[in-house]
C-alpha cells in the first residue's frame, strides 16, 4: 500500500460543478501539499497545510490530522481547472512522497 | 531568476549516452530537491541539497545517478549509461530555508526520453 492514497484516479465533470479530490496517507506527517500540474509537467503549489483549512479563490483544501486524511474542493469549477492535482506528505525528513495525482476534466 | 528553470526542457539520448540535467533555483533558496517522475505517475524523490552539501540521497535509482551543487546555487543531476527505464520527467524544486512549513517551488522539468 502506498503510503499517500488519492481518489478518484481521474474524474470528469461538467463547467460549473463542486469538485472533491481526496488524499489519505499512512504516516505521520509534518505538512501535507497540494499541488497542480499542467500537461507540459510544470508543477504548481497550491496550499501547505498542517492543520484545519485554507481557501484561496475558488479552491478550499482541509485536513483532518486524526483521520488522516484532506480533501482538495473546487467550487465553480470551470474548463481551465482541468489538470493533475497531486497531494504530497512531509513526514519529518525533507523529502516529500506524492500521491499518484487526480486527473481531472471540466468539460464545458 | 523570477523561478525554478530547468534546461534542456527535452532531451532525447540513445542508451548507453550519459547526459546532465541543469536546475537553476530560485535566488537565495538554500534546499534544493530533485524528483524523477514516470509517465502516469506521481513525483519520486531523488535526493535533497541544503546550499552545496547533499543531505539525502536515498532516492538515487543506482550509481550510475549522481547530482552536485557545488556553489550552493545551481545543480546538475548527471546520469551515465543512460538506460530505457530511465525515461521520466526530472522536476528540480527549490524552497527558501528547507523548512517542513514552506512552500515549494517548481521548475517545469526536463522530460528524458532514452531510446
């Protein structure tokens, strides 16, 4: 098993819908990433959380430490959100582990 | 530099070739990260700078990976007798001090393609 999990592996969805990506790791961590990666490979990062929740325009990332588990939500989500979202731990040492990323489509 | 650059952005090598790969980070990051990743896949680290010492370098797949940064700024990860399962993106990522709570910033990669 791996030790960060995301799902669903890709989804498609409609312009306008509420989107959840989710992401359950194994480990304890220092800091979980989420993080966007546009075809042609360049990666960008979206939210560092280590507790609760953060919003930044239409993007909404929680975490739940207990649980182990966060959720990446965009609300109206629109064509130009389409792209692999990948969450990512940091558990102590300096490197991170990455999930497999979410492919996601937002057809118009 | 306004971000992460990395050079060449493609590069096409016949096995056996060894080939350098450049990460140019953003001005003043101390830590400096390499990743590999496969098609489909999700990043996988390589190893981890802080300025010119190499504090990790758990993830380097064999020998024939090696990676320096000598004066603490840019990086080269050098791969000798390149080998087919070595194709993969190799994305460069640097951060201000290293510490857990930062942000990472990322360079666009270099996608290696070993014929």
């Amino acid at each position: 098993k791996n030790e960060v999990e995301q799902s669903p592996q890709n989804l498609t969805a409609q312009e306008g819908e509420f989107i959840t990506i989710n992401c359950s790791y194994s480990v304890g961590i220092s800091a979980l990433h989420w993080l966007q990666q546009h075809p042609g490979g360049g990666i960008v990062s979206l939210f560092m959380l280590s507790s609760g929740k953060k919003k930044h325009g239409r993007l909404i990332a929680t975490i739940n430490i207990q649980e182990k588990h966060s959720s990446l939500h965009i609300t109206a989500s629109h064509p130009r959100d389409s792209a692999v979202y990948i969450c990512a731990v940091r558990s102590g040492a300096q490197k991170l582990v990455f999930g497999q990323g979410t492919r996601l489509t937002i057809n118009p | 530099g306004a971000g992460v650059s990395q050079s060449p952005r493609y590069k096409v090598a016949k096995r056996g070739q060894d080939v350098a790969l450049r990460c140019d980070p953003i001005s003043g990051h101390v830590s400096l990260f390499w990743y590999q990743q496969a098609l489909g896949q999700g990043p996988e680290f390589l190893t981890y700078f802080q300025n010119e010492a190499q504090l990790d370098k758990s993830g380097l797949p064999s020998d024939r990976f090696f990676a320096e940064r000598p004066e603490g700024s840019v990086s080269t990860l050098k791969i000798q007798r390149t080998q087919q399962e070595d194709s993969a993106v190799y994305l460069c990522a640097s951060s201000l001090e290293g510490a857990a709570n930062e942000k990472l910033f990322f360079g666009s990669g270099t996608q290696l393609s070993v014929l």
